[in-house]
DNA sequence: ACCTGAACACCGTTCAAGT
DNA sequence: ACCTGAACACCGTTCAAGT
C-alpha cells in the first residue's frame, strides 16, 4: 500500500525536520476547522507520512498540540507588540489595545485561540515551553498596568490581583464570543467598541479600587 | 453475546424513560472525569443497554450532551436562588454571592461547567431548552444589577452591557481556574477571597462608569 | 415502538519489522 | 535514527433485523 503517495507533495519543505512540518501542517489544518476535529493522523497524512511516524517527535498527540500552541504563542506576542506599538505612549489606550488583541486574535484565529487560551482540556504544567511563551504574553499585561500605576491613573498595590482581573474580564469576553454565547457585532470595529466598552468597567475600576 | 449482562442492574430506576436514565448516568460518569473522555457507548452501557439504543432518544451525542447540560443549568438555577437568599438585600453582596457561586458551582463539578459553560464546542443556538434555562440563570444576575442601579449603587443605563461585563469577568475567572491557568487558594475559602476581590473591581467600576 | 447485532469509517497508541 | 505496516482497543453513526 502507498496510502500517501498523492499527499507526498503536500509535504513541501524537506529541509525543515518533520517535527517542524508537523506542527506547521497542523496548524494549517486548525485554521479550516475546529481542534476537536484535528486528528494526529491528519496531520500525518498532510506531511506525508504514516501516522505512526509522528510518535518518533512527540510523545503524544497533546504534545504535539502543545507545541502548535506554543507556537501560536509567538505569533501572539507579535500581535501585542504591534498593538503596542500603534496604540502610542497613553496607558489607557494601550491597555484597551491589549485587550482587544486578545480577542480580536482569538476570533481572527479561532482554532488556535481554543489550543492556546484553554478549553480543550490540555495540562500546560506538562509543558514548560508552553508555559514560558505564555508567561511573557502575560507580562506585557502586567506591565502596562503597572505603567498605569507609575502614572498615577490606576491605584497603587495588588498588581497581580489587578492584572488578573483584567485578564479574566478579556479571557471571558473571548470565550464567550467564541462560543457564540455572546453574538458578534455587525462588523469588527462593532465588535471592537462592544468589547473596549466592556473592558472600560475594569479600567475604571482599577483606578478606584483602593490598594 | 451479551455483552451488558452483568451491568444491567446498573439501570435502577426502570419505570423512568431510557432517556432520562441516559441523561443521569451521562451525569455520574461526568462527575468522575473530564467531558472530553465521556462516550455515548459509555453511557449506554452504564444504563445497561446498547450504545445503538440511545440514537431512539438523541439525535447524535451533542443532543445528548445538551440535555445534560440542561439539566446541569436547573441545578445551578438552585444553586444561585440559594446563594441569593443566603446573602440577604444589600445589592453588593447579592451581586459577590451570585459571580461567587459561578465560580465555585464549577470547581465543585469541572466536567459539568465545562458541558454547560462552554468550551466543549456545543452549538448551543441548536438547543433552545438548553439556552432557555441557561437565560434564566442569566436574568438573575441581570435583575441583582438592577437592583444597584435602582439603589443609586450603579450607575444608571447601560445595563447589559454591564450584565456582559460582569459576566465576562466570572466566566474568565471560571475558566482560568478550570484550566489550571490561575492556580486555586490553598482552601475554597481563601478562593472566594481570591475571586471577590477579582469580582470587586467590576462592582467599582459599574458604579463610577457614566452611563 | 424500541432495542440488538453487525457493520462502517474513523480515532490514539504501540511495536515488530524494514532501511 | 527514522519510518512503515499491522495490530489493538476504542470511538460515533447507521441500519437491517428482531420482539
């Protein structure tokens, strides 16, 4: 049997390691379909080889998913610097650019927003790569808060309780849109004031709250 | 070949209908293991029929899945009704008790928030008993929020989108800490420490927010 | 009307065997 | 060292057949 004969040419970067092609070939196939629906011997097949083969680079299908995950994570922090950058020196704008990213890259990439930001039931303890990649997204959150403080417009103290806070008012905001439980606006830029005015409660909230 | 024999008696209750014995059999397996481990063929034989069988009741295993979901919403109605009665009139307390056993309804039963809460990619829009009970548990939320803008404790207008910003705020947290993203205190107590003062931040914030 | 038995097209994981 | 072929123990879904 020649199972991948027809599928070999899919398989277009022989230098990169398999392990590469794995994780890029996966994250192709997350972006035309929910991650319960990808299945390790897609990706297989998509690169070109049996099934079995991707056992020699990943322990097992959760660690290959980890690694797209991780990946997504580089792209994400990307996403953010970028916000950053355009959002210019004002805290408040920065903070509400960072929390838009987070959705609206969750909603640009569904798929790998549900890999990435939870809900598919992977333990990232297991995977530090993982964990690092994420703890440097979360910093830049941080930061910006702590920015907000130095500059007199958020209340001093409990930065991490703060931090928190802010980002679990976007991680439920995202979740919930991805889930369809909250409807998306009539168009990004409606979806964008529906989320940044949400976003504000905690803003506002934050430069309240005493210490 | 008989292959349920021995677990026949597992279904005790033989005058209800197969599909409510389906329904919590789904339940009890749920609560001793993540939603994503849970078979319809598992379930059946727990009700001690074949796994055909349940196709006379459900659609596919999403229908199913959603009925418990449902069922898991009544409960959690319960749930909150209880935590309202408990935390008396003042508006800030209700609003605490009710974000709070969101959070603590969930950690009490992972695999039952996950069904109900989101994430496990169940189209809710196809279920309307699901999103019917899911919108009363909703209202509750909506009404104590009322309540504080009728108390002068809320700023005025505005009012779902301050629902939505209190639930995103929960929902996130939910989620973080069902994830393992955000580690768990070191008692339930200190948790409900931790997610009030979370939760207390968009209490702030919806008071000093303009409409 | 309701359930069984058997089949179909998939899974993730393992492992001896090839090169 | 790395991949294949084949097997194992599962899935969800369908359908003719039994009662």
């Amino acid at each position: 049997m020649k199972p991948y004969s027809a599928e070999t040419k899919a398989a277009e970067t022989p230098s990169a390691s398999l392990r590469e092609t794995l994780i890029e070939g996966g994250l192709r196939l997350l972006a035309k379909g929910a991650p319960g629906d990808l299945s390790l011997r897609q990706v297989a097949a998509a690169a070109g080889v049996t099934h079995a083969a991707a056992y020699r680079h990943f322990e097992d299908k959760n660690e290959l998913l980890a690694a797209m995950a991780q990946e997504g994570f580089r792209r994400f922090y990307d996403y953010q610097m970028e916000a950053l950058e355009r959002s210019g020196p004002a805290v408040a704008a920065r903070f509400r650019s960072l929390g838009w990213t987070y959705v609206r890259f969750a909603l640009e990439n569904p798929g790998f927003a549900r890999i990435m930001f939870g809900g598919t039931g992977l333990d990232r303890r297991r995977y530090p790569g993982l964990m690092a990649v994420q703890a440097r997204s979360a910093r830049l959150l941080q930061q910006v808060i702590q920015e907000g403080q130095t500059a007199g417009l958020i209340a001093p103290g409990k930065l991490k309780q703060k931090t928190r806070a802010a980002w679990a008012i976007v991680h439920g905001m995202t979740m919930l849109l991805l889930d369809g439980q909250i409807p998306p606006g009539s168009s990004l830029a409606a979806t964008e004031r529906s989320v940044t005015a949400v976003i504000e409660h905690v803003v506002v909230g934050m430069a309240a709250t005493a210490s």
